[in-house]
C-alpha cells in the first residue's frame, strides 16, 4: 500500500503541472490594420476600438510611448474632414462615449528632445486591441487616452512602453495598457516583439506586434542582445558603431566612421545622425536637404540612379559604442525610398528620412530601421535585442506565425536575461503545464498519504500494547490444572488439552475495604469466598474467577466452556456498578441436549 501511495504521489506531480500553466497567460498577437498609412510614408498600421460604443481607429506602435493617442475630430477641417479622417487613421470623438472621464489637457511629453511639441485632451477610457472582443483580443477599461490634433503626429499612437501615467502629482500612477495587461495576468510578462513592416517586399509584407513574446518567424538569427540604458525615457539604446554602403557588387563606402550611442524609437520614422554623417550621405546620394519641409528630398533623377544601383546600407551595432559583440542589420536602399505628402508638403515627394541631429540626444534609429530589424524588448530584466527581419521567400510561401512567450522572471524562476528568450518549445510549455497542477494534486496526495501513515502507526501502536498485555495476563496465569478437569469435557482452548487460562491480578476484592463477600452457588446454594488468587472454591466443583480483564480463547478438550451473564442464571452476590459473567467450569450440568455444562461464575471489575 505504501507503495501505491509513492506511485500515486509521483503521478499527482506529473499530471498537476496542467494547472500552472493554465495560470500562464498566452502572448496576444497584435493584428495589424492591412491599410498602409501615413503623410511620411506608407506604414502598416494597427487597429484598436476606443469608447463605448466602440470607435475603431488605426494608430502606430510607439516605443518610446506609454499611452494610447487618437486623432480628434477637430483634428480635420470641416470642408475636408472625409478624407483627412481617412488619411489620419479615421477620428475619435469623445462626446459619443459613455465612458469618457475626462482629466483635462496636459503637454505630450514625446520626443521632446526632437522638438516636437503640443498638447492633448486627457481622459480615461475603455480600449481594446483589434477589431473585434473575442480570445486574445482584450478590451481593458480606464485606460490613459490623449486626444490630439497636431499634425507632427499626422496618425495615432499606441504605447508599448509601461511607464505609468501621471497627471498632477507623483501619487496617482495611472498604468500603461502593457502594465494593465500584465496585473490582469494577461501576457505572461511585460515584454513585446515588433517589426514595421515593408511595403517594398513582395506584395507588402504587414508589420508584426507581439505582446508578451514575439513571433520566431519574422526574425533571422543571430541575434544581438543589449542592456537597458538608465534614463528611462531613452532606455532602448544601442551603440552605432559604423554605417557603410555598398552598391550592388560595387566596393564599400563609409557614411558613419566614429560610433555613437543612438536611441530606438518607431514613433518617428527618420533616422537622426551627427551632421557630419549627414554630408557623407549627401555627397555618396546626391542628397538635398530642404529647409521648410526640413527633408533630404530627392529628385527623379537622383531617385532613377539609386534604384538602379540598387545600394544596400549596413548599421554596425553593439552594446557600446566601439568593441564588444556586433551585429549588423542591412537595409536596401527600398527602405529609405519613402513618400511624403500633405501637409508635411504641399506635393508628393520623395525623400530620404535622414534628419540632421542638433546634439547626441537627438540620435535616433526611426520606424525606417524598424523595416528590416526585429526588436524584443523585456521590460522586466531591463533588456531588449535586434535581429535582421525575416520575409518571405515568395508570396506563394507566406511564413507561418511562430508565436513564443517571454516569461515573467517570476514564472520563469530565473532573472537571466532572455531578449529574446531561447525559444521555448511546446513541449516546455506542456510540461510546465502539467507541473502546476500536479503540485495542488501533489498536496492532496501527501495529505492523504501522512494521515494513513499516522491511523497505520496508531494501530501499529494499539496492536504492540494488546500484544505486551496479552503476555503479561499469560504469565500471571494459574495453570490449567488449578481448575477440575474431566478427560470428558471439550474446553474452548485451542491447542490445550484441558483446563482454561484465566487471567488474573494480584489480589483484589469486589468491595472496597470489606472481606471477600460470600457468594452462594449458582447451582446448589452453597457459599464459598474468594481466595487470594481470585478462585476459590468449597468442594472443587464451582468456581469464581475475579480478574481485570477476561481473554476468551478456545481451547481442546471434552468439556465447553462459556461465559454468561450472572443474571441469566439469577445469580446473587451482585455488587451496584459492578459487572458479573459467569464461566462454565466446575459441577456439571447437562443442558437439552445432553451435554454436560459446569458453570462458575466471576466479576469484572
């Protein structure tokens, strides 16, 4: 039995661990829009609903964000407010939601440092991912929303950042959506995976958004790990130790020679580089910057050269900005042939998104960079890593989603950096499954298992001092020839030839204090008293036995023996509180069938 107890025990581990992973929330894929938006480029953009009822609007993924930002409807003229709801990833009106709380207008507070400015409408509101509710597409309520009509920001944003919102003061944190999701144990950890998407390729290949993991198919190894930086509000950055061109099978050119720490934000789309780079950039492309629109334009002539040549770029990267572990991310020249029109021109042009940095806080690798990069970010080890974005080889052979999760230090039990992760197989994910609730089942098991160990060694206990009493009643004993025997009479004591073994203690009397009483014969009314050894007897005929406890065992011989109540028989002598049974010996008796019976009779204290 013990056995089967350890079986059960080490089964219950096997199968629990199903719990666990229940309580281990799955990554939420992000789905993209399938429109291509924006006046600075045409960029995979995503959906979410905001309010209630539900308003659907298309926003991009900001790193460097915390909260959600939507385009009001007075962020369009009212003459052309049609199209520029379309241009703008359509409007969000909070006067048609019953779950507006409004908070008041504060500054924006985003990429400040690239002088970008305004203001937003605060409030807190219902927001969802996706088009529709359903699994894996959470609507969350009271999440921080902005309300915004610049045209820097010519679409909306959605942060990816967890850093808490606050309005006035320091002690009223409102949470990110990334952080709302984790606390309602959502995504298995605040971490994401992101790819913009590229236009160029295929037939537009969609950008990718991944909460709580990131998806293996849209990244080629190797990857390049990195550490956070300690301003919170620049944490994503990496070392940019060279940029180099190359045209197609023609010789290298150097554009960036002197590393730089720059920082990773697809909020903007441009790429801010010294001044110095800028004008290598210039010279190799037959660049022009323009100074209203603050844009490297090209012109058709320029732009016919370079799609000919067909130039590919290579970003150096490392931890620092020299030495160290490298990876380098190549971008064709597609990546940098984008698109502006109004209003950040009056007419559609093409341009270069190089912008000139003031000073090393503007450096920036833009959502341009983010075409061709995959980025992981795990907030809770405070790390993140790049790889080389993965496309397909053919629109007849799209990639298959290979969603894995980022776990929580706290479920994975290890605080090692994992950006990204090693790819956790299904196979983990089962067996972590099954952990959980074997160990709930494991408890029940162990529960279980003591307490039938516990009733075992009571009884065990029980059985050792019966035993032990038994053998100290056996030695105190008289023997079988202090009682009469006839050859006869069958006794109820197996494997003895004659006499019973009564048990019996030192001497003792049925009254406290008194002599031995008298007692008559149950059969012929003679008296006889109680000798020391508790049996006496006038004339060896009938007998009284006075013990503590009375053992009944069978025995050998031509004469039965049995223990009977003194009251079935009107036996006297009977002492108030005390019991009486009487004992076939002695005088013999026959009963209706004829066999001959004695009786003497005895008290149990």
């Amino acid at each position: 039995m013990d056995a089967l107890c350890r079986s059960f025990f080490l089964l219950s581990l096997l199968l629990a661990s199903v719990v666990l992973a229940q309580n281990v929330p799955s990554p939420i894929v992000f789905p993209p829009s399938q429109y291509w938006d924006g006046s600075d480029g045409s960029w995979s953009s995503f959906s979410i609903r905001v309010g209630s009822p539900e308003q659907y609007l298309r926003v991009m993924p900001s790193t460097a964000g915390s909260a959600t930002w939507v385009i009001l409807t007075t962020g369009c003229d009212t003459n052309l407010r049609s199209s520029c709801a379309e241009s703008r990833g359509a409007l969000f009106n909070p006067n048609e939601s019953t779950t507006w709380s409004d908070r008041g207008f504060f500054g924006l507070e985003l990429n400040t440092n690239l002088n970008y400015s305004g203001s937003g409408s605060y409030g807190l509101e219902t927001v969802g991912v996706g088009l529709a509710d359903g699994p894996g597409m959470p609507l969350l309520e009271k999440q921080v929303v902005a309300g915004i009509i610049i045209e820097q920001y010519h679409l909306g944003v959605f942060g990816l950042n967890p850093q808490p919102t606050n309005f006035t003061t320091f002690n009223d944190p409102q949470p990110s959506f990334l952080t709302s999701l984790r606390g309602q144990n959502l995504i298995p950890s605040l971490s994401w995976g992101y790819t913009a998407g590229a236009p160029y390729r295929l037939k537009r290949v969609l950008g990718s958004l991944t909460l709580g993991g990131y998806d293996n198919s849209r990244l080629r190894e190797p990857t390049q790990n990195f550490t956070f930086a300690p301003d919170i509000s620049r944490d994503l950055v990496v070392g940019l130790q060279s940029i180099t061109s190359s045209p197609d099978g023609g010789s290298s050119t150097t554009l960036l020679s002197s590393g730089i720490l720059t920082y990773i934000d697809s909020t903007v789309p441009y790429i801010y580089l010294p001044i110095e780079a800028c004008r290598e950039f210039e010279t190799a492309f037959n660049l022009t910057w323009d100074e209203t629109s603050s844009l490297y334009l090209i012109s058709d002539a320029a732009r016919a050269r370079l799609v000919e040549e067909k130039p590919s770029f290579t970003f150096r990267l490392g931890n620092t900005a020299q030495g160290g572990d490298t990876l380098d991310i190549v971008l064709p020249y597609d990546a940098f042939d984008l698109e502006a029109t109004y209003p950040l021109v009056q007419n559609r042009s093409r341009y270069f998104p190089l912008r000139r940095a003031e000073n090393e806080t503007q450096y920036t690798l833009g959502r341009a960079f983010l075409q061709e990069a995959y980025l992981i970010a795990d907030y809770e080890r405070s790390t993140f890593s790049l790889s080389q974005a993965q496309f397909p080889t053919s629109d007849a052979a799209p990639l298959t989603q290979d969603i894995r999760p980022i776990l929580s230090p706290t479920l994975a039990n290890t605080t090692t950096p994992t950006s990204p992760p090693k790819p956790i197989s299904k196979a983990v994910i089962a067996g972590s499954t099954v952990g959980g609730l074997a160990f709930l089942i494991a408890l029940l098991a162990l529960a279980l298992y003591l307490l039938r160990r516990r009733r075992q060694q009571k009884q065990q206990a029980a059985r050792e001092k019966a035993s032990s009493a038994a053998s100290d009643l056996a030695g105190s004993s008289p023997s079988s020839d202090t009682l009469p025997q006839d050859p006869n009479h069958k006794h109820e004591l197996l494997g003895c030839e004659s006499g019973a073994e009564l048990p019996t203690p030192p001497e003792k009397y049925e009254v406290d204090g008194t002599d031995p009483p008298q007692l008559k014969d149950i059969h012929g009314g003679r008296s006889m008293s109680r000798s020391p050894l508790g049996v006496s007897s006038s004339s060896g005929e009938v007998m009284e036995v006075h013990g503590s406890h009375v053992v009944e065992m069978h025995g050998e011989g031509t004469a039965a023996h049995e223990l009977m109540s003194a009251e079935e028989e009107g036996g006297e002598g009977r002492v108030e509180g005390q019991r009486y049974y009487e004992l076939e010996a002695g005088v013999p008796e026959r009963d209706e069938k004829g066999v001959r019976r004695e009786r003497v009779r005895f008290s149990w204290m």
